[in-house]
C-alpha cells in the first residue's frame, strides 16, 4: 500500500503535467493543501520534497511553491519525436526478446489487439556512464511493427519506425505513477531509492496504437519532460 505522501506525489504530480498547475503558477499553501487532501502538513512537506527533487517545482523564501518548467536534456521529446529516451546520452542493452501472445487484459486492450494477435516482446536496460538509470519493457504489435530486429532495439526505435516502415506517429499518452522496488529492480539498480514509473501509448495517424511501453526509473537519476502530444 502506497504512503499518504507517495499518494499525493502522484495527484500533485498528475495536476502539473495536466496543465492545471502551469509554469511559474504558484501551488496553494501547505495548509491549503492538507485540508484539500485531508493529509497532515507533515505529508505535504514530504511529497513537496520530492516534487523539488524531480524538478517540477522550486521555492522562492517568503513568497511560497511554483511550478517549474520540465524540461530536461535527459528525455528529449518533440513533435516528431517520441522517445523517452536521449540516445546521445544514454545506451541501451537488450535483456530479452521473443514474439508471443499477449495474455495481459490491459495492455491487449490499450494495443487495441485479439486473441491470435502476436507481439513482440522487448526487455532492456537503460545505461549512462555504465550506471543502470532505467528498465524498459516495451510491447510492438507483430502486424503493424513488422521484422523489427535485435539490432534495432539498442537504439530508437521510432528510427525504426519511420525510415524503415515509413510510418508516422501522430500522437502519445503518458503517464506517470510512483512504483515500490521488487526483486527485479532491485536486481537490477541495487538500490532501494524511490522509482516512478512511465507508462507510454503510442499512436500512428490512422489511430493504430503501435508501442506500449513501461519504463521504470530512479527519481535521481532522470527528470521529468515536457509531454508534448501532436
């Protein structure tokens, strides 16, 4: 079960990459905001800790708490360009991939897939400077991504997408939630620092959802993007 200042991580969170609070608007008083969410003002100092430290709000002494810009070098993201991942300074290395059913209900129903359909499973590691920062798990519907290869996926896959399939994305969904360590990740970043998890749809101009994607990070090794949708 989440903690109280885990949950409203999430919520604050959620209204900033929404647009509801916007950048430079200035987020209501700690008192304003237990009362809001019936939470102690012990809970909300912790969850606007860890807001500042993901760099989506600063401080400003004796005036109170504002929304940063998100943007970062480290998850370069555009219109014509949705990958969560900056390739220049980050490497990937695939952990698996294999071509199966899909037996999870949700992520059948975001691909928008069948019983019979098959999709191609992607698992891989995200490195900078030889540190593990995040682990991918990436679904590609076999019929619409078809004879992606092993090689492709150490590198962008919307690369992929559009110089050898000439398809083009048109849109993405993303979003964000705090995720606790387990066996995996811990096997994986050695740590127990705190993790959030994006999960990203994305979508062709006909409407055709092509890529699921889960990516787990550590909070202090990346920041936040700005979510831009075409």
């Amino acid at each position: 079960m989440s903690k109280k200042y885990e949950v409203l991580v999430s919520q604050l969170k959620q209204k900033i990459l929404e647009g509801e609070y916007k950048v430079d608007d200035q987020l209501p008083r700690e008192l304003e905001i237990a009362s809001a969410y019936n939470v102690s003002r012990i809970t909300v100092r912790r969850a606007l800790a860890e807001l500042e430290k993901a760099g989506l709000i600063y401080r400003v002494q004796g005036s109170g708490t504002f929304v940063k810009g998100i943007i970062s070098s480290d998850w370069k993201q555009n219109q014509k360009n949705f990958e969560l991942i900056n390739f220049e300074e980050n490497k990937a290395e695939l952990v698996s991939f294999s071509i199966s059913k899909i037996y999870q209900p949700e992520i059948k129903s975001d691909l928008g897939l069948n019983d019979f359909d098959l999709v191609y499973k992607v698992k891989r590691i995200i490195k900078r400077k030889n540190v593990i920062v995040a682990i991918q798990k990436i679904y590609l519907p076999s019929k619409i991504v078809q004879g992606i290869r092993a090689d492709v996926l150490v590198n962008s896959i919307y690369d992929f997408i559009r110089n050898d399939l000439n398809l083009e994305p048109k849109k993405i969904t993303r979003t964000f939630s705090n995720v606790k360590a387990n066996t995996e990740t811990e096997e994986f970043f050695q740590t127990d620092t705190p993790l959030v998890e994006a999960k990203q749809i994305s979508y062709l101009q006909n409407g055709n959802a092509f890529e699921y994607n889960q990516t787990i990070f550590k909070l202090d090794s990346f920041k936040l993007n700005e979510v831009i949708i075409s």
